[in-house]
C-alpha cells in the first residue's frame, strides 16, 4: 500500500516579519525618546522610553 502524500504548508500561527527597518518604525515616539536621553540622560526618560518599545512591538518588533 503506498503511503499519502503530504504537502508542507506555512502554519498559521507563524510570526509574521515586520514591514519595517526597525530604525524607520515609530518616528513618532523615538524623536521625544532621542531628545529626553540626549538632554536628561536615559535613567530620567523612562516614560518615553517605555512608549517607544510600545510602539515597536505593536509593530511586531520583539524588544524587551
């Protein structure tokens, strides 16, 4: 008896690759990001810091 075929196919729930460079994505929370660490340092930004990986993630960046 031969065995069936069987044809790969993409799961379903694979991870779809974001669209973007992550330098390109969320200009809109890495510009007050840039700003904040550059005049206050990185320990006093933590509110845009947080907004911006945010923003990436839901660009389907993995940041931790």
């Amino acid at each position: 008896m031969a065995e069936p075929t069987t044809i790969a196919t993409p799961q379903a729930d694979a991870e779809e690759k974001p669209k973007l460079k992550i330098c390109c994505a969320c200009p809109d929370t890495r510009k007050p990001r840039d700003e904040c660490v550059v005049q206050k340092g990185e320990e006093h930004c933590e509110e845009f810091i947080e907004a911006h990986k945010v923003c990436l993630r839901s660009k389907g960046f993995k940041v931790s």
